[in-house]
C-alpha cells in the first residue's frame, strides 16, 4: 500500500519515531525502521497502528488521532457502529485532515467520501446500489462539545498558519510543541465578558424589536460577536472570541472583514495633526488643534458629478461650526469628512493602509469607515496611537519545537514606526476625552473607571475599540447575513449600546487579573503641552470659569494664550485696563494660584473629572496689537473645498 509516496509503514515510522525535519539521514531512519517493522509485525498488525495513530485533525484545542477518535469526535459514536458513508468519510479524511474537515468544509468532505465509495465499488468491497445508497446519506455530525474558555476559535487560527508555514502532511504526522500569545486567564474572562454582553444585547434587541398591529411581526435576528484584546507593546494577541457560540457556528468573525464605521474616525484626526508637524495650515490659514473649527452643515463632497451628501447618525446634531474635539467625541460625521478634505483623503487612506486597514481608498467616505478591515486589524491598526506611533501586527504563532525540543520554526513579529509620537498622543488625548464626555462614556457608565481611551463606532455593525496602558480590547457586533444590526428595531442599536458594554464588561474583568491590573495613565512625550479649557469660551480655564473644563493635548506652542475670563469684558473696560482711563484704577494681577490658567504637562484628568493637584501657571499671554484686542482675529474663514476623487 502506497500513499503520497510512502508506504503505509513508512508514514508510520516517520509518524511514530522521527522528526519532521527532511534529511537524507532521517530518510536513511525510516527505511531502517521501517524494515524492523515489517520484520516483526504483519500488515494486519501494522494498519491497526497506523489507524490508531494517524492524525485525522483538529477539534478546539485538541488534535483528533486515530479513526476511534474521530468515529467520537464526528460522529459520536463507537468505531463498530459507523455505517458504510462514515467509514468512507474518515477514510477519505486522511488525505488533508484540514481541508476535508467535515466541520468547516463540509461539501469538500462529501464529495471526497463519495470518491471513497467509487474507489470501493471498484475494488468489490461493496456494490454499486450500496454505494449509492451511502452517497445519499447527508452528513450526521455531532454537536461539537467545546468549552468556549477552550479558546477554540484560537485554536483554529493557529491551526490553519501552521499549515500554511509548516504544511499539512508534516504538522499530522508528528508530536509538535507549538508556544502561542494566548493567556488562558484572560481568554477566560474574555469568554465569561461575551456571554454576558450577548445577553444584554438580546435582551435589548427584543426590547426593541418592532411589533406592527395588525401584522406578523418579522423574526428576531440574534447578531454574532466577536473580541479580541492584544497587548499594545508586543501585538500578541492575548485573548480572541470569534463568535457566540463555537458548536453553533465555526465562523470566525474576529478575521471576517466588516466596514469600520467611526472607530475609523482617529485616523482622520491623526493626518491632521501630522500636517501641524509639518507646519501645514488647514482651510483657516492655522495649523490644527483640538479646537480647530470644523464645518459640520450638511454639504455636498462629490465630485465629477456625482454627489455625496453624508448626514450625522442623529440629524440636526451639533449643526454649523464646531471644534475637532467636539467633532470626534459625538462622531460627527459631516465633520469629520469636512477635516478629510482638507488634509487629502488621499493622506488619510495612505496613514490607515500603513496602520493595517489595507483596503482604504481616498475617497471622502473614508473618513467614516466606509472601508473594510477585521477585528483582528483594527486591534493592530489601534496600537499606532497606544504604542507611541508604532504599528505592530497582530500575532499569535510564537515557536514550533519538536518532541526534542528542536526548534522547528521561530516566528518574529513585525513593527514599524509609522507617526510621530507627539501625533500619536495628541490623537489618544482626543479620544480620552471620548471616553470622558463622548459616545465612549456608555463604558464609564458600566463601571470601567480606569484611565482608557477609545472610540465607538456604528454602521450596518456596532464596534468598540479602546485600550489602557497595557491592553487594547477591539469588540465588534453584526449580523451575519450583512444586514443591519438596527433593522426592525424602534431605534437604531448604536455602538454605546451593544458594543461598548460589552467591552467594559471584559475590562472590568481584566483589571482584576495580576498581570493587567497596574493601569497607568498616559505619559506624554517631550513637545507636548496638557492644558484645560473652558467648554464654553473654548480658552484656557481660569477660577472664574470652572464649570464644562476638560483636558486636551496641543503640540508645543498651539494652545490658546488667552482665558475664558477675558471673553466677557466690554471694549470700555478692556481700553480702561489698557490705558489706565477713568474710574479706579486695575487693582495689581493676583498670584498665579488664584487667576492663572491651570496648563501641565501631564497626563489627562482622571475618570472622575478631577484635575491632580500638580499644576503650574500659563506662561504669560503673547500680547496683542491694539485692533486686535478691541475686534478680536476676524471670522474663521470657510474651508476651500478640494477636488476629491467620486466616493466608492
């Protein structure tokens, strides 16, 4: 008997006795035990072996070796008690235990079961109306019995790059050590955090779910999840579910590529502040900031004519002109394509696509996710801003070592500088704020207090993604026939709805593990300046303005130099402190501890909103000429409009 150029003993040998590795020694190995087994066994005695040791694939986290096994595994049965088509389709199996899996292929392995039951007819083992009958026979298989903390999803993955590196034949045949970048403590929390979240979700979808009088209301549809969290210094990926339920469904939804939605959004706000870097000026002759103004009325961006008039997730929302960083923190769309357009949409998908997101395009939609990319990805394109600017590619294959301990194959993971780290921090300071006072504080609403940043996002699908100092965690929800997520529902199901519970749910989890649980606050690199600002004035807060302060970062030199207390003089008091002119006299400038704007290099404000006790004083305001401080610096001016390539 021969297969794949060996006989069946000499697989055996190899199998049993000997190392992978494809020298000639080796080889001169196998013939030798292949001889000593021929001598002392019959051929009887040797299929008996090779039957109950021949790897027939892979089940979770567990290699299926041996028909017995895999009669319990596919069939949940005794070897005796398969029928003809069983017998043919585990038979069948052993020419590519992966790709004829039954589970996740099931059309490949019938149709490679029938040629098995040809092969018969031909042989005389059974006749053709046997044959027949068996081909008929629809695939029995049994419910697989995987503990979701298995990490089986996990396991397939690392499954399916062995054999594109290693190869089939090779990785069934022999007993391989393989070290992964899976942390079994948080891939536990990881899948106790999904079953939760799933069920909040389900609970409020039927609770939206529409029910018309007078007609049979449609189906309910239960959308599918997954997560995965990595660490932003190294890119392992530490703990990954790929769907609700792994005997359900095989679907991997943590590698399936699904538009992005808003999580895209941060990277429209980096290419900004790259062109600060670069002493770039946007449409209103400035460079950019957190409070550079953006126009977010409803406006056309196609060209060639064709048009694109894109609206904000709730209509009428924060209309006319608003800061970026108000514009991030409610994920305003109209906005945000406003920002695209004036630093090149080409700029931005150039920026993603070197992040991971391949598929990015310049075109203005763009700038909302229209484009699609993996949970897996957008994990890894979130450790530009959590990693000082580096990208690092997600990974999970570490070493492959054989039963010697020889290593097989090594695997190193890939980084690259692709943002200045004062571009990355200046975008994470953004959505720290979204954390605070944007969609992304439905997390702190769910009791995850920790120092974060992070964005939600909402499009046919719901996504989460956000990360602490030593942990991203990417979630994503959607149906799996594409729809939308808010379809039949009396409202739209939005990201701090579904997704962002469910992220918190696992932070919270995480936290309370030794190794994740030293969260810090972000440090900011050197030419960075932390400032507060008054929500009102969008100026340096002072004492006299303390209500609707936040932080926010500005590159060196760009943040405001006036405070909110000055906005409210009237041009006769403003000429009587210039020129000393009627009434009493300017009472002398107070100390710095009772009127100077709080401004620190430092990190941003707590959950709780309280600022730290370390500040020190603004350098003093830049003076300005005389019409400047009576008129003031003139209208924004309105962007001019670039030309764009037609949206995709």
């Amino acid at each position: 008997m021969s297969c794949g150029g060996s006989t069946l003993t000499q697989q055996l040998a190899r199998g049993f006795f000997l190392s992978p590795e494809k020298k000639i020694t080796r080889k001169l190995r196998e013939i030798m035990i292949t001889f000593q087994l021929e001598a002392r066994f019959n051929k009887q005695q040797i299929f008996e072996m090779y039957a109950n040791q021949i790897n027939l694939g892979q089940r979770g986290s567990y290699a299926i070796n041996g028909f017995g096994e895999a009669a319990q595994t596919f069939f949940g049965k005794n070897l005796q008690q398969l029928d003809t088509a069983e017998c043919a389709l585990l038979a069948g199996t052993i020419q590519s235990p992966t790709r004829l899996n039954p589970y996740r292929h099931p059309e490949r392995a019938m149709e490679r079961r029938n040629l098995v039951l040809n092969t018969m007819v031909e042989t005389g083992a059974i006749t053709a109306n046997e044959a027949d009958r068996a081909k008929a026979e629809p695939l029995r298989l049994a419910p697989p019995n995987i503990d979701s903390s298995e990490a089986p999803y996990f396991v397939d993955l690392v499954h399916d790059q062995l054999v594109k590196r290693i190869g089939d034949q090779d990785l069934s045949h022999q007993s391989l050590r393989i070290y992964t970048s899976l942390d079994p403590d948080l891939q536990r929390a990881a899948s106790e955090a999904v079953e939760i979240g799933m069920k909040n979700v389900d609970e409020l979808i039927r609770k939206l779910h529409k029910t018309p009088k007078g007609e049979t209301p449609e189906p309910i549809t239960y959308p599918q999840v997954a997560l995965v969290a990595i660490n932003p210094h190294t890119g392992q990926i530490l703990a990954l579910v790929g769907g609700r339920n792994y005997g359900v469904s095989q679907l991997d939804h943590a590698v399936a590529e699904r538009p992005t939605g808003s999580i895209f959004k941060p990277f429209v706000y980096a290419t900004a502040y790259n062109s600060s870097l670069n002493e770039m000026s946007l449409g209103d002759g400035g460079v950019f900031t957190a409070l550079t103004k953006l126009n977010d009325d409803p406006q056309d961006f196609g060209t060639n004519g064709q048009s694109y008039t894109p609206g904000n997730f709730e209509k009428g929302e924060y209309p006319g002109m608003v800061t970026a960083v108000d514009a991030i923190d409610h994920s305003l769309n109209i906005a945000t394509i406003s920002l695209a357009q004036m630093v090149g949409y080409g700029n931005v998908a150039a920026l993603a696509r070197s992040a991971g997101i391949t598929s990015a395009r310049g075109t203005p939609s763009v700038a909302i996710g229209t484009y699609v990319a993996t949970p897996i990805d957008m994990a890894g394109a979130y450790t530009v801003f959590a990693n000082n600017g580096v990208h690092l590619t997600p990974w999970m294959l570490a070493s492959v070592r054989n039963a010697n301990g020889d290593i097989v194959s090594d695997f190193s993971p890939e980084a690259k500088q692709i943002l200045d780290p004062r571009v990355a921090y200046l975008t994470q300071s953004l959505l720290e704020n979204v954390m605070t006072r944007g969609t992304g504080s439905a997390a702190r609403a769910h009791g995850f207090l920790a120092p974060a940043a992070g964005k939600t996002g909402t499009s046919h699908d719901v996504w989460f993604a956000g990360y602490t100092s030593n942990l991203i965690c990417v979630v994503w929800v959607g149906n799996d026939d594409y729809t939308d997520i808010s379809h039949g529902l009396a409202r739209p199901l939005q990201g701090a709805d579904a997704a962002a519970p469910l992220w918190a749910e696992f932070m919270k989890r995480a936290i309370l593990l030794p190794q994740y649980s030293d969260v810090k606050a972000f440090i900011p690199p050197e030419g960075i300046t932390t400032a507060r600002i008054d929500k009102t004035t969008n100026l340096l807060a002072d004492p006299t303005c303390p209500n609707g302060n936040f932080y926010v970062a500005f590159l060196d030199g760009t943040a405001p130099q006036n405070t909110c207390s000055q906005m409210g003089e009237s041009p006769r008091n403003l000429l009587q402190k210039i020129f000393g002119l009627g009434g009493n006299k300017p009472a002398p400038p107070a100390t710095p501890s009772t009127t100077a704007p709080i401004v620190r290099v430092a990190p941003n404000t707590p959950p709780d909103g309280n600022a730290p006790d370390t500040t020190q004083p603004a350098a003093a305001p830049k003076k300005k000429n005389f019409f400047q401080k009576i008129f003031g610096g003139g209208k924004d001016k309105q962007p001019q409009p670039n030309q764009p390539p037609p949206p995709q």
